[in-house]
C-alpha cells in the first residue's frame, strides 16, 4: 500500500504574510516541507531572509519578499513580482494581522481603528483579489486566512480587532461563493491562543493565562507549529471539496 499524495505540494507557489515568525513561520516551513516554493513575507526582509534560508537549508525552496499588506502600492509591487518572477500563485496564506490597542472598545482611538482595518480587511481582501486574478489565469488555486476564535467571540479590550477577525470569516464565505467557478477554494482557519509574540502579553502573564485556561478544554496554549497542520490540509488536495469553512483549531475553546 503506498502513503497518500493527497497532501503533497509538488511544483505549487505559495505565498504566507506574516511569515518571519510565529504562526506565519510554521506554516511557511510545512509547506516548503511538502514541497511548495514558499514566498516568505513580511514588513521586515532580515526576519523573512531568516526564515528562507532555514527552509533552503533543509533542502526545500522558498523566496524573501518584503510587503505591509496595510499599503496598497506594497501590495501592487508584490504581485508584480510575483507574475514577473513565477508567472503564478496557488496557494495564498493571508495571516499577517495587527492589533495595536488593547482597550475597553469606548476607547478606541482612531488611529488604532484605522491601523487595525488597514491591515485585517483592506490587506486581506485586496492580497485575494491580486492572488484571486492570478489564479484565475492558471485554474484555481486556494486562499487561507488567519482569522481567530475572536472573530467568532470578542475578546475583552480587543474590540477593534475582533470586529476585524470577524469580517475575514465573512470575507472568506463570500471569495469561496465567488470564486469557486475559477476553482479557487477560500478557507479561514480560526486559531486559539496561540505561543507567539503576538500573545505575549496574555501567554506571559500567569494570572492572565490561568483565566484563559479556564476556557480551554485541552488546558494549554497551542503552539505555532499546531495550526501549520490545519493549513496543509486546506492547502492541498486533500480539501478539494472544502470552501468556505472556518476551521477552528483552539484546544475546544469555541465548544
Ligand atoms: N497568537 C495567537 O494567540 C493568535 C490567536 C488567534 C489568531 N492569531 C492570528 O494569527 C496570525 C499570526 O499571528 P502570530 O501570533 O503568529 O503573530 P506574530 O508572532 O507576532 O507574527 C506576526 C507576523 O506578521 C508580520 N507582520 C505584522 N504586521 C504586518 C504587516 N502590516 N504586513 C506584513 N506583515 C506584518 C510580522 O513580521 P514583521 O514585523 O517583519 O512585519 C510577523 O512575521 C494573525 O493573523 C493573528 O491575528 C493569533
């Protein structure tokens, strides 16, 4: 009995925002380990370099683009790489994301609002659209956004940002009804609380995290490497008949 190749990405472009670190950096690492040419991005090149040459390093392919997915012209100038250089894309990850405040939600100023909705909306949305006309050119391919259990259940002080989580769960449904005729799937995988820089202040606080806990079945934060296995299968054939999902990979959190 030979292993399945349902996973196998052989031959595919991906690109992963977000991916010098943390969840970002685990995702851009499994792909590349099932074969994809990773595009590893994100603001800062050296991180992104970092990651890329890790990859090389253990044999696989991958490619340092720096983009802020919160500027339109950086947005532009990526996928003007990207036709020039690989003249494709199958597989985009959207999972940069920022949240600048954390504050009861009266207090939100508005240039957290707008820093906020700059990156989680308008940088997802038109990364798919650029990513949505290349794979249409090409037959399809498939889309994932980080999105977040608090797009499902606010986090307490975390109002802007989880107003933004949500509309990436609703962005993800309406790119999957729209462009599933060109054979793309969009998919959202919905991660917990998660070991990351970016959860540092809830993971590193121990009477924080003993909250948190309490609302985590399996009783742990999950590490960054927990939710590149998600990813996969929505990046491979193995989800060939999956669009429009949230995948909520969070220890039990949501049940
Ligand atoms: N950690 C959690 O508990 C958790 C839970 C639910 C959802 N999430 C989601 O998971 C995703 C990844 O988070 P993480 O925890 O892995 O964060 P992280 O460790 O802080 O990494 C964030 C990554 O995004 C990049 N980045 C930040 N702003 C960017 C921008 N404007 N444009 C392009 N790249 C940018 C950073 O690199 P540069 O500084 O070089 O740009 C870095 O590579 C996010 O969408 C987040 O909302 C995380």
């Amino acid at each position: 009995m030979s292993k399945t190749t349902l996973f196998d990405l052989d031959g595919k472009i991906a690109f992963v925002s977000g991916a010098s670190r943390g969840i970002g950096e685990a995702i851009a690492k499994l792909l590349a380990q099932q074969g994809a040419h990773v595009i590893v991005s994100s603001r800062k090149i050296e991180g992104c370099q970092a990651v890329a040459d890790a990859i090389v390093a253990e044999g696989g392919k991958a490619t340092p683009v720096a983009c802020h997915i919160g500027e339109m012209e950086q947005i532009q100038a990526v996928f003007a790489q990207i036709r020039e250089q690989f003249g494709r894309l199958d597989i985009l990850v959207n999972n940069a994301a920022t949240n600048p405040q954390f504050c009861h939600v009266l207090d939100t100023d508005v240039s957290a609002f707008q820093k906020t909705v700059d990156v989680n909306i308008r940088g997802y949305f038109y990364m798919s659209i650029e990513a949505g006309k290349l794979m249409r050119e090409h037959g399809g391919g498939s889309i994932i956004n980080v999105a977040s259990i608090n797009g499902v259940t606010p986090g307490n002080f975390q109002g802007i940002y989880s107003i933004t989580k949500g509309a990436v769960i609703n962005m993800t449904k309406a790119f999957a009804k729209e462009c599933a005729q060109f054979g793309i799937r969009c998919n959202a995988l919905l991660p917990g609380l998660t070991d990351t820089k970016f959860a540092s202040a809830l993971v590193k606080n121990d009477s924080i995290l003993q909250m948190a806990l309490q609302h985590i079945p399996l009783n742990r934060v999950a590490q960054p490497s927990e939710m590149a296995g998600a990813v996969l299968y929505l990046a491979s054939d193995a989800s060939s008949y999956t669009t429009g999902v949230s995948l909520n990979v969070d220890g039990g959190y949501l049940a």
